[in-house]
C-alpha cells in the first residue's frame, strides 16, 4: 500500500481496483528503454484519436 500510495500516488480507489497484473506493471522497468518520444505530429494525432474525456470546451 506504501508504494501504491507514496511512490506511484495513486487514489485509494485507482489502487483497489488494480489487478496484481497491473501494479506488477506498474512497478517492472519500461520494457523500451530509451525508446524515442512521439513526435510534435504524431502526438497531435494521438490526442486527436483518443481525447479525454473528461476535457470541456476542447
């Protein structure tokens, strides 16, 4: 719970609804170190793809 809370900040229910799998994920080493950044182009179409849902006015 200390890691869950202090080190990845996550909220009580973000925490308790994660699967073992997915705080294993959480805490493993990215799989690509030092893969490269999206680019300016290629981040744009991803936000346009994916927008939040939660963003008003956009």
């Amino acid at each position: 719970m200390a890691v869950g809370f202090g080190v990845l900040r996550l909220s009580p229910e973000a925490f308790w609804t994660m699967t073992p799998r997915e705080l294993s994920s959480a805490l493993s080493p990215p799989r690509q170190v030092g893969a490269a950044a999206p680019s300016p182009a290629e981040l744009f179409g991803l936000m346009r793809r994916f927008p939040d849902a939660d963003r008003q006015g956009s």
